[in-house]
C-alpha cells in the first residue's frame, strides 16, 4: 500500500510539470492519450514520459504506442534517460528504486 500511496504522490507532484506524462498505476491508454493530447491540442514539441520502480515496462510501452502507432512518422525518441533514487522506507531501511525518463520529440 505504501508504494501505491508514494507513486499518487509523485503522480500529483509531477502533474505540474507540462511537457511530463508521470506513469503509475491507471489504465494505459490515459497515458497515451495524454501523449498523444500534448502533441496535437497543447502543440508540445517534446514530451517526456517518467516511470520508477514497476511501471517502467509500462512507461516504455506507452511511448512506444503513442509514437509508433498514433503519431507514426511524427513523433521519435529523442532520449533514454535511466537512473535511481535511494530514500528511507517506513522501516527505517535504505531502499533503492530504479527510474526511467523517455523523451520523445516531433520530427
């Protein structure tokens, strides 16, 4: 429950950000279509998509739809960007979570 609690909060802290597409726990295609949105209505020439811990895979797929699917030949990857965050769990233990930060820019 607590990862659950930490990935809302990062969800909202990251909500800010314009350009950002924070990946947790929702169904995939709101991640997607907010890609897909920050390109077509808000006219975004990049947009990141970021993911830590588990919804990595996630974060890797919805770029991959959002540029190879709903904005073919529009849309391409500019930069990976991997990484990880140590912080101090309830327990008092030093934990470690892996991050990813996926860029894709209008061709």
């Amino acid at each position: 429950m607590a990862e659950e609690e930490r990935e809302a909060s990062e969800e909202r802290r990251h909500a800010g950000s314009d350009n950002s597409i924070f990946i947790g726990g929702k169904p995939f295609m709101n991640y997607v279509t907010g890609v897909v949105m920050q390109f077509t209505t808000k006219g975004a020439e990049e947009v990141t998509v970021k993911a830590r811990g588990k919804f990595i895979s996630r974060a890797v797929d919805v770029s991959e739809v959002a540029a190879k699917r709903f904005l073919k030949d529009n849309v391409v990857v500019k930069g990976i960007a991997i990484d990880s965050e140590e912080f101090e769990n309830k327990e008092g233990r030093q934990v470690r979570v892996s991050t990813i930060e996926i860029t894709l820019a209008k061709k």
